[in-house]
C-alpha cells in the first residue's frame, strides 16, 4: 500500500518529516509513503498554522479518520513532536535515546485504516529542556537532540562557545584508564558542534547558547574551554579582574571561574560588545544565556564595587546589553540567571524592557527529597538573607530558595522558568531512579503555581542507568502536567520490560527508598546510622532480584532482553555502590574506599556495555568532589 503525504513545509524541514513519516510507516505497517503537492490527493497532511501567534506555547491538532488526516502545529518544533505523537497512538514507545531504544509493534493495514484519532493538545510550559553536562561523544549529544521531540521536549542548551569540553572528557576517557584516547583537538570539536547545531536547527528545536565564560572572553580566554584550568593572567589584564584581599589575579587559576571589576568601565563596554558581536554572528541561536562566572564568594572587594550589591552591577550590564542589541536590530532573547550571588535580588537597578529577557532560576544546592509541592507556602518561605560579600553559603532547603526567587519576582515580572539539576548530581544518590521521578513530577506539577514558564534540566545527558524513566517524566508533564504518574510509570516499563515490569518497579521504587539523593549530594552529615541500615538493606535486595534478571532476560528478546541486561549492569553496580556508602555511613572510611575502589574497577572495565546509560566520567567526579570518595 501507499500513502500519499502533502508537507505544507520549508524544504528541509519537509524532508526530515518526511524521512521520519517513511520510517515509521515503513517498520508499524510496512505502507510505503510518496509525496504530493496536491492537497486534496493527500492522505494525511503535515502543516505549520501560519495565522496562530508563535508567542504562544507549543500546539499540535491530529487528525485521522479512515486514513485520512492532519498533523498541523504553530511551530516547527510541535509539528514534529506532533509526528511521534501520531505514531505513539499506534504503540511507539520512545524508552531512551537511540532508535534502537524504542519499543514498536508490527500492526496490519486494517489498524492504520480503522483507527480514529483527534487530538488538539498545548504544552502546558514553553520552555521545555535539557542542557548537557558531563562526558559525551558525538553520538550521545545527536541520540539525545533527537530524542528531545520525542518525549514533549523543545529545546537544547550547549554550555559555552561549543560542546569542546564535554566532549574532550569522553574522546580522552578522563578517569577510565582502561580505554585507549580517541584521536580529539579544537577542530574536530568544531566539526562535531558544527554538526550538532545542524541537528538543532532541522528540527526546529529551540536552541540556547553559552552561559558561563563571558567572563573569561572579556580577558580574552575562550569560553570554548569549560573549565579549563592551570593559567596565569598577564599584567595588563589584571586591572580587569576582581580584586580579592588585595590581589588580582584567575580565581582558581581558571577564567571561567574568575569575576571582575565591574566597576570598571572598560569591562561592561567589552562584555557588551563580545555579546553583540556573537549574537550577530550567531543568529541560529534563539536564547542566548548571559551568565557570570561559574563560581562565589569571590566577588571584586575594591573601593567602588562595594558600594553596590553584584546584581545591580548584573542588571546595568544587561540594560547596556539590550539598548546595543537594539542599535543593531537583533531580536536574540537573553536568558540571565539566579545563581551564586545572583540569586540576591538587586536593591537599585531594574530590567528596562522585560520583553528581551527570560530569568532563570537555578537553586544548584537544593534538596531533591523534597519537591516545590512539598512547601508550605503560608509560613514556610523566609524572608530572603541580607547579602554579605564573599560569605555567602548557599542554601539546600527549597524554602530558603524559593525566598530568592519571591525576591527577584517583585523587580522583574517577564518570561522566567526554573534550571534545575535532578539529574546532574542529585540522581546518583537514588538507586533506583524512581524517587527523583516523582520528584520530577511533583515539581513540574507545581510550576504554574510559582509562575514559572518551563523547566530546563541542566543535566549528563547519559543519565539512564537502569532506565530514562525521569526525563521520560519530565518531557511528558512539560507538555502537559495533568498527566497521572502511574499512568506514565506503566505506559513506560511495561515497553521496557514486558510482562514482569510490575515487578521491577516494586524493586526500583525499593532501591529509591533505601537510598538518598542528598547523601551523595554532600547534603547532611556524612556519619549516619539510620541511612547505614537503609543500604545495608538496598544492597540486600539488589542481591535478591539476581535471579529474576537471570530468569527474565533468557525468557524475552530483543529491545527488551538488552532493557534487562542493563539491569544486570546495574544489579552489581547497586552491590558495590551501597555497600561503599554503608561504610561510609558507619565512619569505616578506609574499608568503604576499597569498596568504593571496586565498584570503580566494575564501571571502568564495563563502560563500552553501558556507555549510553552511565557517564563514568561524571559519578566519578561527583563521589569524589560531594559524596566523600576519593579517586
């Protein structure tokens, strides 16, 4: 059978709907798919509403009746979510990134012909997204972007000038010293973020640029480097920088991590000019993040700057910013943050013209047992601290957060949305992935109510070790989060694991209970009897459910049967990881550091079988920087 298709699209786009309407058509009902010009000779028709206000949030209308239909949306980014939308009426399941994660079934003509869909849905949020962290290879960063649409999600975030550092740490297999460097430079980066940003732009997916490093580029040190370290700043740039007890020199000895004088003059006309310069150059990028450096406490102390708080400071450069761009006619929006410092709400300065800027909000060190819904909104928020220079400890409850947040709502009531960091850190420490799934969904529940706009997760973009189940969650309920939690949880692991996911689940949500999110997060103290018991008994029962991964994995096939190796994978893992923390929670430091070295071996020799799901890199980094481990 054919089916003809009428695209009422821009000829890329066109093509790569066209490319994924031929795919799946071809592996569910093995129909065939030609174009047409001709509306009325079409089966189905794919178009952008050209009269809907593109301001608004993402919408799609599907329509089939007979075999006949629509896919129609106000953006290129909703039409394509659309497309899989259509498709997962017939049984998609879109488990992780890679095709080859997506759990399909063979249906006959007939089911095609006799369904019936209407559809007519928008996204509850606008900004809906993930931003990359950790260690990555080409391959995760463009599985990843094309996963986004897949499950509900809009928008990608590439921190600093390209990926350069994320994907430096997986081609030259920093801490894995059991896998040979792959040949990398500043040019293959380049041709990899080059290709990246290709992948973004075919899909219509809303695309943020940059963030920290700003900074750096006012001292003439390429953002493109993330964190590099191990510099020393030359004379002349030195009136430049922030001066700390006396001295002006890189904080840290890295430029990302080091502030300025922003009583200087000469260092807001650079950092304007170095932004405009980029904008024009880099009119792809819809959401450009003007962001500080990425470190606190180490705030310039000379004559002039203390005499205002950093955020006044922030706020002028910003409105320097906006009166630039508009000098030179450029619509980028600028996305600045609630970071650091900057989470103190200016006292003078406001944001002149809201309709440039989006605010972000990023409560790096908050809890993850917790979610916004959790809060007792009444009595439960403080006032904001009084900022004090340099001394600031940020804070882990959500209530003391959220006072900073409250804070910056009465000066500036524009475009805003949460950056949040579930699985950035926080994941690690929930064995079983399933607390900080509902904690996702809690709190995405909860957004309207903050009035925030969205959610983006800065985040390692392999986070799916045993399973994807919470940016499953996340994507899902950011398109509409009236969706019922056990509703997802089933739709997701019974494609995941068939017959007996009723079962992994109880094992998962077990894990989660005993384990903590916070404990690998550096939050509470690092002796705890209570938490020693809990994973004495996680690592009781992942010994347990051997033999049902056993059982299971020789009883099914294919997608299915890989879902459940990793989960062997993952069984040994949760062994040697929580008997290191139990240790470690009973004060047996030395003994919980062999066994911390074990589960070490374990990940570094397996890591080409789970590469896509855990990033060595980054669990590494984490224990080591938060948890208490050391390499």
């Amino acid at each position: 059978m054919n089916l003809k298709i009428s695209f009422d699209l821009e000829k890329s786009f066109a093509e790569f709907c066209k490319g994924e309407m031929k795919y799946y058509f071809e592996k569910i009902f093995s129909i065939n798919i030609k174009e047409t010009e001709k509306e009325s000779e079409a089966d189905i028709i794919l178009q952008i509403i050209p009269d809907l206000d593109i301001n608004k949030n993402d919408l799609i209308e599907i329509k089939l009746l007979e075999g006949k239909g629509k896919i129609q949306s106000n953006t290129r980014s909703g039409l394509l979510i659309g497309i899989y939308r259509f498709f997962s009426e017939f049984g998609v399941r879109y488990l992780r990134p890679g095709r080859e994660n997506e759990y399909t079934v063979k249906r006959d003509i007939e089911d095609f012909i006799s369904k019936k869909i209407t559809i007519s849905e928008q996204a509850s949020f606008k900004h809906r997204g993930i931003c990359i962290e950790g260690a990555d290879s080409f391959e995760n960063v463009k599985n990843f972007v094309d996963w986004l649409p897949k499950i509900g999600l809009n928008s990608f975030f590439i921190q600093f000038e390209n990926p350069y550092s994320f994907f430096k740490r997986w081609y030259e297999h920093e801490f894995n010293p059991y896998l040979e460097n792959d040949e990398f430079n500043t040019d293959i980066s380049q041709k990899m973020s080059d290709l990246i940003d290709e992948e973004i732009s075919k899909r219509g997916i809303v695309h943020h640029r940059v963030g920290h490093g700003w900074t750096g580029e006012v001292l003439g040190y390429s953002s493109k480097y993330g964190w590099e370290s191990g510099l020393t700043l030359p004379e002349e740039k030195k009136p430049l920088v922030a001066e700390l007890n006396g001295k002006r020199e890189l904080f840290g000895t890295a430029p990302i991590l080091t502030s300025l004088d922003f009583s200087n003059p000469e260092v807001s006309s650079k950092m304007v000019q170095l932004i405009v310069d980029y904008a024009k150059e880099r009119k792809d990028v819809d959401y450009l993040h003007v962001w500080l450096s990425d470190a606190r406490n180490n705030i310039c102390e000379c004559e002039k700057c203390q005499k205002e708080i950093p955020s006044d400071q922030y706020v002028r450069i910003l409105n320097e910013l906006d009166n630039a761009l508009n000098k030179e006619g450029l619509e980028t929006k600028i996305c600045f943050l609630l970071y650091h410092e900057l989470l103190f709400a200016p006292c003078k300065e406001k944001i002149n013209n809201p309709d440039r800027f989006t605010m972000m909000f990023a409560p790096i060190t908050r809890t993850f047992e917790k979610s916004y819904a959790d809060v007792d909104y009444e009595k439960g928020v403080p006032e904001p601290k009084e900022y004090q220079r340099n001394k600031i400890v940020l804070p882990n409850s959500l209530e003391e957060n959220l006072s900073y947040l409250f804070s910056w709502k009465k000066t500036f009531s524009g475009d805003s949305f949460v950056y949040d960091y579930p699985l950035g850190r926080a994941h690690y420490g929930d064995l079983g992935y399933m607390k900080i799934s509902k904690i996702i969904y809690r709190d995405i529940q909860f957004l309207d109510k903050l009035d925030l706009n969205g959610y983006i997760s800065c985040q390692e973009l392999r986070a799916g070790f045993p399973h994807n189940f919470p940016n499953y969650v996340m994507g899902k309920m950011l398109w509409n989060n009236k969706l019922s939690y056990e509703d997802l949880k089933e739709e997701y692991f019974e494609a995941m694991y068939g017959e007996e996911w009723i079962q992994v689940c109880d094992y998962l949500e077990k894990l989660s209970e005993y384990s903590s999110c916070d404990y690998f997060n550096a939050i509470g103290d690092r002796l705890n009897t209570e938490l020693s018991i809990k994973y004495k008994i996680s690592n009781n029962l992942a010994n347990e459910f051997l033999s049902e991964i056993e059982k299971n994995t020789e009883a099914v096939s294919g997608l299915q049967k890989e879902q459940w190796r990793q989960l062997g994978f993952h069984r040994e893992y949760v062994c040697k990881l929580s008997k290191a923390l139990q240790l470690l929670c009973e004060g047996n430091n030395e003994l919980g550091q062999r066994q911390w070295r074990d589960l070490l071996d374990f990940i570094r020799r397996n890591e080409p079988y789970i590469q896509n799901n855990l990033d060595v890199y980054r669990v590494i980094e984490v224990a080591k920087n938060y948890t208490g481990f050391i390499l």
